[in-house]
C-alpha cells in the first residue's frame, strides 16, 4: 500500500490541457455554426439543404483551422522550452559561478540557512540534467510539456469543434422548412451552451448557475444578430 502510494503519478496536468482543449473547441463549435445556420434560416427561406451544406463545410473548415490553432500553440510550447533549456545548458557550462548563485537564491527565497543553501546547491550541481531542470521549474517557471502535446491538442480542439457544431446543425436534417429547423436548433442549442457552461464555470471556480447563462446568453446573441442581419440584407 506504502508503495503504491509513493509511485503515485500525479494526471491532474494532463487533464487540465484535455479540459481546455475540449472547451475552446466545444465552446467556438456550437456558437459559430448556431451563429451560421440562424443567419441562413433567415436568407434562405426553404431551402433547407443549403443550411446543413453550408453548415457541413463550416465545421470541416472550422475543426482544421482550430486544430491547426492548437497544434501551433502546444508546438510553440515545446519549441519555447527547447529553446530556454539549451540557454539553461549553455549558461552552466560558460558561466557555472553566476548559475550557482541563482540556485542559492532560490534556496534563499524559501528561507533556508545559507549552511543548508550551500548544502542543496551541492547536491543540484551534481547532475547538469537536474540543475538544469531546476532553473527551468524554479528560476523560469517552465514545466516540461508533453512532447506529443501539438498532436493531441490539435486532436482534441478539432473533434470538439466538429461534436459541438454538430447539436445546432443537426435540426435541419430532419425538417423541410428552415425556420422550423432553426426553432428546433435553438431550443437544442441553448440547453447544451447552458449545459457546457455550467460544468465550464464548475471546473473553473466560477458560479455554475451564472457561468451557464453567460455563455448561453452570448450564443442567443450571435445567433440573433445573425438572423437579423440576413433578414435586414434580404430585405
């Protein structure tokens, strides 16, 4: 049970990149295609193929284009640590004395006695590997990201795209008339930004019965804005 316990691997990093991948994606795919499919309704009159076809190739083009968002940001990430790590190894090697005196002032910062500051960095210095990972953590603030984080973001924010774009989408394929299908899409639409919304605010702290009616609120307004502006232009 000791042992078990001590080989513990702490997942809750891992998880947190999961969540705010499946939230940027879900959160822009079920605005903007709800912002989409409302506009048409409002342009198109029966033709209601053109909504879900036009919907269809704005969830294609929107999963890629925020999948392409996210594996730029999590390549960044690791290419920004890469970068700092090198300087990191660099600065051991050609300028060892400054580098020591940065661990002790972390050690001092933490209020140890500078017998035990001496102590520590002593035993830091003996492996570059580990000094250098502590001025990454503790000198820089940088933890090491998952090598493989571009590819699993990228992933993650397109699937989410394509599931949340999806809900105000569907409606349309089961009605021949697209105002019907937008009175369905909205209903549909709403409950599920309400939903996404308070587990969004719950997992962040925030109020969950005001996170969900902000975030639904904001997906009534896009989609209001774009009916209306589709009716002003047809009209």
């Amino acid at each position: 049970m000791i042992q078990n316990h001590l080989h513990h691997k702490e997942e809750h990093l891992q998880s947190s990149d999961l969540l705010t991948d499946i939230v940027i994606g879900m959160s822009d795919g079920l605005t903007v295609p709800f912002a989409l499919a409302a506009g048409l309704s409002g342009a198109v009159g029966n033709q209601v193929n053109l909504i879900w076809i036009a919907g269809i190739a704005e969830i294609a083009a929107g999963s890629i284009a925020m999948g392409l968002g996210g594996y730029l940001a999590g390549k960044t990430e690791v290419d920004h640590y890469s970068s700092e790590q090198k300087k990191e190894y660099w600065e051991i090697e050609n300028k060892t004395d400054v580098e020591k005196e940065e661990v002790r002032e972390v050690f001092r910062n933490w209020g140890l006695s500078e017998a035990i500051q001496e102590q520590a960095m002593q035993e830091i210095i003996k492996d570059k590997k580990r000094w250098v990972g502590f001025m990454m953590k503790h000198e820089l603030g940088l933890e090491q990201p998952d090598a493989k984080r571009a590819g699993k973001s990228a992933f993650n924010i397109g699937i989410s795209y394509v599931v949340g774009g999806l809900v105000p989408l569907s409606p349309y394929f089961f009605v021949s008339n697209s105002l019907d299908g937008l009175k369905i899409s909205v209903i549909v639409t709403l409950i599920c930004l309400y939903i996404f919304g308070f587990f969004k605010s719950k997992i962040t702290g925030i109020n969950p019965w005001t996170g969900g009616l902000r975030v639904m609120m904001i997906g009534a307004a896009a989609a209001a804005a774009a009916f209306g502006i589709a009716k002003l232009i047809d009209g």
